[in-house]
C-alpha cells in the first residue's frame, strides 16, 4: 500500500462537519483519504509532504467544459452566442481531425491540472468519426485527470459525414461505452450529452438519447433553456419532463431561459445544474440563476465551458460569478437593502462550494470527490499561502481568498486519486510536448479555416446551415457543407 501524509497545513475541507482544520495532517493510503486530524501518528512508512504555509484544499472541479476548443483559444473572445454558435459549432468545428482531438484533450487536461482542477466535464460534441472519440479519451487519460466524458450527439454540417444517422451514433455509442470504459471507479468514466432541443428538432430523437445514457448507465450532461435567440422561452425542461426523461441523472446546463414553473420541476426530479457565468455573462444568456436553485436545494456547479472565449481558471470563474451575482442581487434588491446596506448577498464560501462540493454533485460523484473526508478519493490540491498575492490570507476565513485572490500559479500539489500530478509548482506531464502539439493543431486548424474562406460568414448562410441542421432526419442531410 502506498502511502503519504501531508503536515501542518490548513486544511480547509469543505465538508460541513470537519468544517476549517488551521493545522492538521491529511493521510493518503493509495487513492483514497485515510484521516484528517491535527499530528497523526502514521508510522514510518509514509511519504511526507511538508504543507506549512499551504492551505490544503478539495481539488476543484468543473462542471461544464468543452476541451477540444482549446485549438481555437480566443477565436471568440469578442463574439455573442450567435457568432458562436455560427462560427465555431457550425463551422470551424468540422475542421478538427482525429489527431487534432487528441492533441487539445491531453493539452487542455493539463491546463486543468496546472490550475488545481482535479475533475471535468467534458461535453464532448465534436465527434465527427469514431477515431476522433478514441482518440479524445486517450488524449485525457494519459494526463491523469478525472473526467467524465461527454459522448456528445451534436456534429456541425459536413458534406459526407461518417455518422449517417441518429442509429449510427447510437450504434457507435454503446460500442465506446464496451470497449472504452470500465466501470464507474475509473478515472475517466461515460457521460452522455445529447442534441439541444432545437437541434434535435423532436421529441424522438431527444427521447433515443437519453435513452441511450439510461441503457449505459451514464449521467446526461445536456445544454437546454439556452438557444431561444430572440424568441420565447424554450421550456426544455417541462419537455422532457413530460416525457419522462427528467431525473436525479440529468445535469443541466446554461438554463437562463427557464420559466418560473420549471425550477421546482428540476428540484422534484432531483437534476442538478450547470452554470458557466464568463460565457453566459458574454453572450448575454444573463444571470446564473443559483439564487433560485439555492432556495429550491437544486444542487448546481460552475464550468468555464470554452477557451474559445475565456480562460480555463476555475478561480477567475468563481470570482468573476460571484462578483457579478453580488452586482446583481443588489441591484435588484435595493430597495429592500435600504440606504445603508450591510454585507453583501453571496458569501465567498458559496462561491467556492460551486466549485468543489457543488461541482461534485453536478458530476453525479459527490460520494466520491468534491471536498475531503476520510473515505473519498485522495483529490487533493496545496494552495501557497505565502506567494505576493496570498502572503497574509484571512485565516478565520480561508475561502475569502481563495475565490477573491488566489490563481493557478498558487497552485503548488496537485493529487488526483492519490497520485501526484503537479508538485511544488511543477506538472509532472510533459508539458513541453502537450503544448507543441496544441500548437501544432491549433496552426492545422486555422490553416483548414483560411482555406475555406476563413471564420465569418455571412449571417443569412450561417442561419441557413442552422436550419439545416435543425431538419436533418434519419439519413438526410439536407445541407452540402
Ligand atoms: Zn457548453
């Protein structure tokens, strides 16, 4: 058996009973948590590590990302949903190879990693043949990150695709789900994303994909109440609702425009949520609605979503959340707060949980990751508290700065299941090659965009492929890429 202690640190654990530990020891046996308790007797055996001047903390956790946009870093940086959506879903998807996939997942896992982010999902929904899905697993587990993978349905216009049908993807669906994962104690475990409604284009096709996430045993992981541009509220969820789809396996996503009678559909169901306030708050999806969810004990955690738009910092996510939340709850409730208001609505302790205990239960793993407790795996991260921007921290309230000050370069050690993926400010992967690959497809893929004619269309084409692909049926393509 192997086995690590980590000493002296401050230990916040996140779980409400151990509650902050300002100097106590973390032991590790293999990949699971043994003991937390202040100067534990561990017998000579055990690896020390020293966590003086380190907050010892749950390694975060992202609820909702799209990895393989790593070779488009930036590209939609300045652009709304609709460019979005028109532009890298509908367009410079279709660009991505096999080795192009490979490439950003192991990249992009890394990324992850070097920011204290020890679990991600990965809504993967650019899966244009079977080798882009093997090879975007195999890129994310060689990096050592815990993941559940997304077997995304959706796919941009292309003029021969592999997948002909909705079967195929089905077919192809359950043969990953036999050779491709083990079981739920894996590193890298199934999730099933399917088509947003719109896409999907009926209440068939949407009902086979979650079907077939049931048949696998997978947790869906589903983008809905987010694409009604300019129209009338979408009502996904009292959709599959009524089709007896909505359950406690269902994370979803974005849901800016739900109406009032649909959140206490998700908190009877038992669904969780996932928020991604950088890209929600730039496209204009509005406000994550976590005050609702908090009132209804909805479970709910944050992503980052796209590095074609922001940064893969679970921190800057957090903070940028909470701090736009904060602005708008007051705003909203200024009336109530009276002219000499005190404290501010949202506590930097919330923000933290969404990413770490509320990460978890987006996940579906809360009995297993999401804050540390004897029993749960060993996903653990050492947090410097002694760097310029740390040195000082409030100790009565570890989470403050946390949330508010701390950054990836803070990140000191990194353990996802007792292993070591980062140490003392060093990830252990090769970086150096993770990164001339990203490169390399990132060059690869735009070179793809220029030859087409580059990134932007003209609007009414864009639109005219989303319908397209909207009405595409069984075996019909309707639209030539
Ligand atoms: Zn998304």
């Amino acid at each position: 058996m192997s086995r690590q202690v980590i000493r002296n640190g401050f230990v916040v654990t996140g779980d409400p009973a151990l509650g902050d530990l300002p100097d106590a020891d973390v032991l590790i046996e293999d990949d699971v948590i043994a003991e937390i308790a202040p100067r534990l007797d561990v017998g000579e055996d055990a690896e020390v590590i020293d966590a003086r001047r380190r907050i010892v903390m749950p390694g975060m956790i992202d609820s909702h990302r799209h990895v393989w946009q790593g070779a488009l870093r930036s590209v939609c940086s300045d652009g709304s949903l609709v460019d979005y959506v028109t532009q890298i879903r509908m367009h410079a998807a279709r660009f991505f190879t096999a080795e192009d996939m490979y490439a950003v997942q192991l990249h992009g896992a890394l990324e992850a990693l070097d920011a204290g982010v020890t679990s991600v999902t990965d809504y993967c929904h650019n899966l244009l043949t079977p080798d882009h899905a093997h090879e975007a697993i195999r890129g994310l587990r060689e990096s050592g990150l815990r993941v559940v993978w997304n077997y995304g349905f959706n796919y941009p216009p292309q003029a021969d695709p592999t997948f002909r049908s909705l079967q195929d993807r089905i077919a192809f669906g359950r043969e990953l789900a036999k050779h491709e994962f083990t079981g739920r104690d894996a590193l890298v475990t199934l999730g099933v994303a399917p088509e947003e409604a719109p896409f999907a284009g009926s209440s068939e096709r949407l009902a086979a994909q979650f079907g077939l996430a049931r048949e696998l045993d997978a947790r869906v992981f589903w983008h809905c109440n987010s694409g009604g541009i300019g129209g009338a509220n979408q009502r996904d969820v009292a959709a599959i609702a009524e089709l007896g789809a909505l359950g406690s396996d269902v994370t979803l996503v974005h849901m800016y425009a739900t109406d009032e009678d649909e959140w206490p559909m998700v908190a009877e169901a038992g669904a969780a949520v996932a928020f991604t306030p950088e890209t929600e708050l730039q496209m204009g999806m509005m406000w994550p609605s976590t005050r609702i969810c908090a009132e209804l004990g909805i479970p709910f955690g944050i992503g980052t979503d796209i590095t074609s738009n922001n940064s893969a910092d679970l921190f800057a996510a957090m903070r940028i959340g909470l701090q736009a939340l904060r602005c708008h709850h007051i705003d909203g409730d200024a009336e109530a707060r009276g002219p000499f208001p005190l404290g501010t609505p949202i506590s930097c302790a919330d923000a933290l949980a969404w990413g770490t205990r509320g990460g978890a239960r987006a996940l579906g793993l809360e009995d297993r990751v999401g804050s540390l407790r004897p029993g749960k795996q060993a996903d653990v991260v050492l947090l410097r508290g002694d760097s310029l921007n740390m040195a000082g921290w409030d100790r009565s309230h570890p989470a403050r700065s946390i949330v508010q000050q701390a950054r990836p370069s803070d990140v000191d050690t990194v353990w996802v299941a007792g292993e070591i993926r980062k140490r003392e400010g060093r990830l252990l992967g090769d970086v150096g090659r993770a990164c001339s690959l990203l490169e390399a497809a990132s060059e690869r893929v735009h070179a793809r965009i220029a030859e087409s004619g580059g990134i932007e269309l003209p609007l009414d084409e864009t639109m005219a492929r989303m319908q397209a692909v909207t009405r595409s049926e069984d075996g019909k393509y309707e639209f030539d890429a």
